[in-house]
C-alpha cells in the first residue's frame, strides 16, 4: 500500500457531491499506456481527516499483481474513473 491524497472533482467538474463515506472503496483508474482500465483498492484514513471536505487521505495499491507498480511511485498522479466519469486525482506520496 503506497500513502496517498485523493482530490476529488467537484460535482460542476464531472466528479462527486460529496467524498465516498467509509474507510475503504475499490476504483478504477485510466492508464495512459495503451488506455487500459486498471482496479485500485483505497483504505481511507479517517483517522486523520483534512480540513477540505474534498480530500482524503488514503493508501492504496493495485488489485492485481499483473498491474503496472511502476506507476505508484512518488510524486505519480492518476486519475479516478466511478464507469465513465473521472471524479478525482490520486497523488502518491
């Protein structure tokens, strides 16, 4: 599990009314490479909440081992997809 803050898209952006509720969310995340869709699994830390109530910090890693864990390096972004809709950013710590 790599450390991470989501920025969720506001509802005018495309994105969500409010941020997922719960400690944990399973998501999936464009990949630029050839534009394949790859499963993320999320464990919120709610335990230390933002003060912005369109942030989250979290930890999270790819679903299968098959994924590309290059991706998940400091400072890498990837954009949060609920179906068809884009309704955040995940950057990793």
């Amino acid at each position: 599990m790599k450390k991470a803050i989501i920025y969720w898209f506001s509802e005018a952006e495309g994105g969500r009314k409010a941020r997922p509720t719960g400690t944990e969310y399973h998501l999936t995340t464009e990949i630029l490479e050839g534009g394949n869709i790859v499963s993320l699994s999320i464990k919120f830390d709610r335990a230390n909440p933002t003060q912005n109530k369109m942030i989250d910090n979290c930890e999270g890693c790819f679903l299968f081992d098959h994924a590309p864990q290059h991706l998940l390096s400091s400072n890498a972004k990837l954009i949060i997809c609920e179906g068809p809709h884009k309704v955040g950013k995940l950057v990793i710590k």
